[in-house]
C-alpha cells in the first residue's frame, strides 16, 4: 500500500508486486501540523481502509505500506500516527516519511534531480548523484511555505487590505475574496479566525484576477514562481548541479493549476541560460509511495531511512 497524505487530501492505494495498482481510495487532509491531529489521523485510516476494502483483500496481510505525510517530521507527530497505521492496517513492514519524499521517489526514482513542491505548503527535495537526500523549505505557514497556496491567499488578503487603506494599487481582489468568503467588507476578514488550509483554498481568487489582467494578482503570481525557483536553485547549488544538465521537476496543486506561475518558475530556474530541463511531475505521487512500499518488501535499501527490517518504521 502506498499514502500520500497532504494539506488538501490523502490518497491510498493498493498495488500487486509487479507494481500494478488493484485500488484507490481518496479522503480530505491528513497534514496533522494543518488540520490537527485527530483529524489527520480518521483521514489518513479511511482512505487506507478504504482501498484495502476496494481492492477485495479483505483481511489478508500486506507485504508493506509506506505512507508520506506532510508534516510529520515532528518525532511526536510521527509516532501517533505510525500508531494508528499499525493498529488499522496489518502488514508486515511500515515505512512512514514525508509526502515529501514519496514525490521525489515518484518524480526520479533512482535520478538524481530536484522536485518543488507547491500545494496548501511548498517544500523541494533532491536526490544528489551518490543518493544522498537533502531538503529546503516547507517550513511551516507562520514562518515559511513561500510560493504554496497559503502564501499566495495570505499576500492576498494582504494586498487587499492595503488598497482599502489606499496603502497598496487598486485591485479586484477585495471584492472577490468578499464574495467567496461572503464577507461585507474585507475588513471582515480580520475577525474570521481562518485556518492555513483555509487561506490556502484563495488561491484560485488570485490565479483568476490575474487570468484577467489585474496587475497585482498578476505580481503575485510571477513572485511565487521566483519564490519557488528559489527552493530549486539553492538544492541545485548544494548537489553540485549547475553545471550539468539537470532535471528540475514542479509538482503540486499550485503549478497544476496555474500555467503564469509554472512560465515564471521555469524562467526564473533557467536564469543565466544553464542547461536546466524543467518539466511537470507525470505520475502521482501516491504512486511513489507505492513504489517505496515494493521497494520495502523486497528488502532493499531506502536512502532516506535505511535498511527496513519487518514492523520497521522509518523517517
């Protein structure tokens, strides 16, 4: 079984050991640093529940599950939700790791490169030429997550209060996010208590102004593309690939759904005319996980977490 859990969903699937996947199962958010805990935790168990149940095995035992979920790098968050994997689903392995991880996996498999991630957060990973795993970002909404669907519905409310102040240039954004949050006043929006995935759901506020031409959800569209080549440019730096023909590969809801912010990250990436491929991520990243958990059960190595030994669980 292979989970990826994140900020918006949690997909879970079921595969055979040639790889072929027998099952799917798709649930809300399991990013316990963004929607708590609980929460996380009866997402993450219904979509595993939910493709064992679809994929007809019933009862019988996995060989592996591998689950990557964003924000489990915290040792306390890890060990309550390997817990609840372990209690709800049998099997004879466990790999837990980040959502992270499994979509470089997904992205590269053995290659080396670098993968930027943008959803409800933003985080990038790269696999350097002797395997070695290295991060950059994803540090959190209160301190970091540049480029991520919660920055850019962040920097709007942001840009929306400075042009109601006359602080900041006219723009629609006001009155679109007052309609979609079905506020009176943006100034509403002070009181709202929103949450991070909540801010993050703006974003499409913002990737439609710009579609029609406002020029400061334009700015903060073309700013995200840069904040995000920024992640991409300092793995590239640390794994000693700027000068080779490297492979940079977006991944995430925010590139997927925004052609502005994907022309501005790869023009940002492609910066000084270095030979840099840029390309956008094919296979989902459950289907990375998937691979990590076949890799699992067959006993080989996992260069983020070592040798996997039976019931082992690793970050």
């Amino acid at each position: 079984m292979g989970i990826d859990g994140g900020g918006s969903r949690t997909t879970a699937c079921v595969g055979d050991e040639s790889g072929r996947i027998l099952s799917r199962e798709t649930r809300g958010p399991s990013n316990p640093c963004k929607v708590g805990l609980a929460t996380a935790q009866r997402h993450l168990l219904a979509a595993a529940r939910g493709a064992v149940r679809k994929s007809g095995l019933r009862q019988q035992r996995l060989e592996a599950v591998c689950a990557g979920i964003a924000g489990i790098d915290r040792p306390s968050m890890h060990r309550k939700l390997e817990a609840g994997l372990r209690q709800a689903i049998p099997a004879r392995n466990y790999l837990l790791t980040t959502d992270g991880i499994t979509a470089l996996e997904a992205a590269l498999g053995e290659s080396s490169g670098v993968i930027v991630i943008s959803g409800t957060g933003s985080i990038a990973y790269a696999r350097a030429e002797d395997g070695r795993i290295l991060r950059c970002g994803g540090w959190g909404s209160m301190f970091d997550d540049a480029g991520s669907g919660y920055d850019m519905g962040r920097k709007a409310i942001a840009a929306a209060l400075r042009s109601f102040d006359g602080r900041g240039s006219q723009t629609r954004l006001a009155a679109d996010l007052c309609k979609v949050m079905n506020l009176r006043s943006i100034t509403e929006v002070v009181g709202a208590a929103l949450p991070p995935h909540r801010i993050a759901a703006l974003f499409p506020v913002v990737e439609r102004a710009a579609l029609d031409g406002d020029a400061v959800a334009r700015k903060l569209c073309q700013d995200a593309g840069k904040d995000l080549a920024e992640l991409a440019w300092a793995l590239l730096k640390r794994i000693g690939a700027l000068n080779q023909n490297s492979r940079v590969v977006c991944a995430g809801g925010v590139f997927k759904s925004s052609a502005g912010i994907r022309r501005s990250f790869a023009k940002h990436v492609h910066q000084n005319g270095l030979r840099i491929r840029v390309t956008a991520l094919q296979r989902d990243a459950v289907e990375g996980a998937l691979a990590l958990a076949k890799a699992v059960a067959d006993g080989r190595r996992i260069g983020a977490g070592g040798s996997m030994r039976e019931g082992e669980a690793c970050l």
